[in-house]
C-alpha cells in the first residue's frame, strides 16, 4: 500500500484521476519519426499513442517501449 492507499486491488479509473492523465491516446501513422510521437505521449496528458497504417491499427507505443528501443 502507498500513503495515498493505492495498491493492487485500486481501480484503474482512481490511478488515472490521481496521475491527471487523460483517457485517451495520441494518434500516430506507421511512418511518423518516433521523436514526434514521444512529444505527442510526454507533452500533455497522453500516455500512449495508436500506431496506424491507414484505418489498420498496427500496435501501441509506450514511453517504456522507447526506454527500450533505446537501450
């Protein structure tokens, strides 16, 4: 249990309000530079981002998916 009396078994929907992070996602095309993708995740209230080819959803990107890409 953290101070706040988070722990395993909290909600989602109540770690999501606490963090002030946002339900939803950025949007990004397969041939988008990874760097413009990382600002879209980092410089707001996003923590992925949808990777799309056309309408085809092809997977999602994390921060933690670039920690390590770039290892």
């Amino acid at each position: 249990m953290t101070p706040e009396g988070y722990g395993f078994s909290s909600s989602m929907e109540r770690v999501l309000a606490k963090a002030k992070r946002g339900s939803g996602f950025y949007t990004a095309m397969k041939d988008a530079r990874v760097i413009d993708v990382m600002g879209g995740i980092t410089e707001g209230q996003l923590d992925a981002a949808l990777v799309y080819d056309q309408n085809e959803l092809l997977g999602i990107f994390t921060e933690s998916d670039y920690i390590k890409v770039s290892l």
